[in-house]
C-alpha cells in the first residue's frame, strides 16, 4: 500500500477525538461521563464504517437487486476511493490461479 497523506490526516482526526474525550473523561462524572464515552466510541466506529465498509453495504444490495432483474445505477464509489483515487479491489490478474503452480496456489 501506498503512502497516502489523506490517510494520515483521517487517523489523526480520531486520534484528536479519542485524546480529548479521553482528558474529559477525567475531568466529568456521572452521566455525562457515559455520553462523553458514547459519542467517542460512535465517532471512531463512524469513520471506520465510512472508511472500510461502505462500499460492501451500497455495492452488495445493488448486485442483489440486479439478480432480480432490477438495474440500479452502481458501482458506488467507496470514501477511500474518493480520498485516495486507489480502485477498491484488486485487478483480476492478480486472483487468477496460475496455470504452472498447484491447484490452490494463487499469483
């Protein structure tokens, strides 16, 4: 994987986020306490649902939706692939079995 300085700037977001809540966690009791811990732990699982599983969650309905014979304008782009300008899988050749190797072996 490549260096990809977007990449840096969104894990320092939520390494800003967690620090903070985390010296106010200190700082609060009682409930707000809890709702200062919820929204940090929201916050982290938010930009890891956007990051990494986006794509499958718009992708997979519009596939299933097409076994139907329903057409739906897709693929959608993920956030990574709009951050990064990086495909979000990887190219064919690079799952295709290899004929020299053994059955099982990929390239």
């Amino acid at each position: 994987m490549a260096f990809i300085p977007a990449y840096i700037v969104i894990l320092a977001l939520t390494i800003a986020i967690d620090y903070t809540a985390g010296i106010y966690l200190g700082k609060v009791a009682g409930r707000a306490r809890s709702w200062l811990l919820a929204a940090s732990v929201i916050a982290t699982c938010l930009v890891l649902f956007v990051f990494k599983y986006f794509s499958f969650f718009t992708n997979n309905p519009i596939g299933l939706v097409g076994l139907f014979g329903w057409q739906l304008s897709g693929p959608v782009a993920a956030p990574s692939q709009l951050v990064s300008g990086l495909p979000a899988s990887r190219p064919a050749q690079w799952c295709r079995r290899s004929p020299n190797k053994l059955p099982g072996a990929w390239l």
